[in-house]
C-alpha cells in the first residue's frame, strides 16, 4: 500500500496549486484523476481559451495556465496518478486510506478534494448515436488538427462560441447551428462571431450525418423549413455536459446538492478529508479559479496541522527565504 502525506482528487488549476503548496510547505503528494491528462475541465473543454480573471494574467491560455501549473509543482516532485479514480474512502489507524480504480490502495495523512464539478460526461448529439464512422468530437484538444477542415459546431454556450473563435482562422470553413434564437454564451464572444464570416444557424438542428466510416455530410433542418446539407469534416457537438460526484457520493460527505460543504478551514464534515475550489460550498462561495487557489492554500496549510500537531498553520512567505 502506497502511503503520501496529501492526496489531492482533481487535476483541475486549483488541483494543481494545491499540488504546489503542499510540496512548498514539504508534503509528499499524489493527484488523482480520472481524466488522462492533467487540467482537468480546462485541458478538456477549453485550453485555447483566453481566461480573464486569473490574477497576475492580463490574459491567459487555458493550456498555458495548465503547464504554468505543472512547472511550479515540477520541483517538489508530485506523483501524478492520472486516468484511475478514487472509489473508496476508509480509515486505518485514523488516517484515510483511498481505493482507487484497479484495486491499488493509497493511504493519506490528509485528503484534499478538488474535483470541480465532479467527474463529466459530454451530452451526446442524437444523430451521432447512429452514425458509426469517425469525425465526431466533443473536446478539441488540438485545434490546429482540424486546420483545412469544413467544422460544423452544434450548441449555442460560451464553448461552442468558444470553439468557433478558436477555429476560425484555422479551418476551411466553420459553421455553428443552434436549436434556438437566443444563445447562452456571453454576449461579447456572441457579438465577435456574428462579425466574422462564420455561418450562424438558429432554430435549427441536425437531422442527418452523411459518411461511411467518416463524416463527409451533415444535414440541417430549420424549424419549419427544408433541410439542407452541408460538407463537413468534422462535427463538434458542443452541448454542455453533465456532471456528477461519482463514487465521492457514497463517501458520507455533507452535500448540498453536488456540492460538498466546508467550513472556513476547508475542512468537510469527515475527519482528514477537506475540499477547495468549484466543488466546495459555503456561505457567500465564489466560484472562480482565483478563489480556488486561495481555498487550495487553506486547505493544505489546515490539513498540515491535522497531520503533524506541531507545525504552524501558517508557514511564513514562499519569498521570506529569498
């Protein structure tokens, strides 16, 4: 059984400093995620999205927030345990011991759950249920692959129109359809489309998908109207997600909703485990990147106590050394 001070749940930004901040203070750690790479939602859903609201950045790439993340924990050396989940929380000797996917057992001094919004599936386009060929994605990881290609996007949220940015200087050719008149995406991003030539198409959906073992066609229908298809490479069908606290549902946590509740040490209601960023909930929560970075801090600096009685809660600076 393989023993760390702290074991992190989520690779998400706040994940990652959480990751940095116990190496700081001179932790062992293990990050845990059921998604492959490290970023969690930011890698997944959005890593050429310019985030606003990170201090520091005037702007900055979610792919390049991510490994910025990464380089300032390299050096305490973290154990990345990617693509596995943490199914079961017990005790031994009063310490929490994690089960993890594929039967590997670790056990923590403390753990600190930073799973966003918990795990996420895409919600899936109907007509591509049907269709068996390739060239339907729900994430774009590496824009750049689908340059020279005819995109269609199927969603109207600040992803699709996200997507839509991202693309359009890249692609042949983008077109983005959406069910309704009114979208949900930030009005900016809306109004910053609409001025490109980028093919917008509401109140309508797709009916058909052409192709053999890949995509070559898709057919668009108008509410009321004929349909119509288009060439196309690639389908994007960016229609939000849904989201769930998996197997941490079953832990006997505080929840409020799918929310699990801390006090304002970030401590929850289970003796070692605390929680910080998006999936916490308290009086007053903000959900941002920069306050999860703030909870992740508090989080490990509490859960330092907790695992050895005599170090300070607050260890000084990381500049007071320099």
């Amino acid at each position: 059984m393989r023993e760390v001070d702290v074991a992190v749940i989520g690779a998400g930004p706040t994940g990652l400093f959480a990751a940095y901040y116990a190496g700081f203070r001179g932790l062992s750690v293990a990050v845990i995620d059921a998604l492959p790479e490290p970023g969690g939602q930011v890698t997944a859903m959005y890593p050429e999205k310019l985030i606003l609201d990170v201090a520091g950045f005037p702007s900055v790439k979610g792919r390049d927030l991510v490994a910025n993340l990464l380089a300032q924990a390299a050096p305490f050396d973290p154990c990345y345990l990617l693509g596995t989940r943490a199914e079961k929380l017990t005790y031994a000797d009063e310490r929490p011991v994690l089960g993890l996917a594929g039967g590997e057992r670790l056990r923590c001094g403390a753990v600190v759950v930073t799973g966003g919004l918990g795990s996420f599936t895409p919600r899936p386009l109907p007509v591509a249920e049907e269709f068996v060929g390739a060239g339907i994605v729900y994430f774009v990881p590496q824009p750049t692959e689908l340059a020279g290609r005819d995109v269609l996007i199927v969603g109207g949220g600040d992803s699709a129109f996200d997507w839509a940015l991202t693309l359009h200087p890249l692609a042949r050719s983008v077109t983005l359809v959406h069910r309704r008149e009114k979208f949900r995406a930030h009005a900016s991003t809306v109004s910053r489309v609409l001025a490109l030539p980028i093919r917008v198409v509401v109140n309508a959906e797709v009916t058909r998908l052409h192709g053999a073992e890949v995509v070559t066609g898709a057919e668009i229908t108008v509410r009321g109207g004929a349909a119509e298809t288009l060439p196309v490479d690639t389908v994007v069908a960016a229609l939000g997600f849904t989201a769930d606290l998996g197997p941490l549902a079953e832990w006997g946590l505080r929840l409020d909703r799918r929310h699990i509740v801390v006090d304002s040490t970030m401590a929850t209601n289970l003796p070692r485990v605390f929680a910080a960023g998006d999936i916490t909930e308290y009086p007053g929560k903000v959900r941002l990147i920069a306050t999860g970075f703030g909870e992740a801090a508090t989080a490990v600096n509490n859960a330092a106590v907790v695992i050895d009685p005599k170090a300070h809660l607050f260890p000084g600076h990381s500049s007071d050394g320099s």
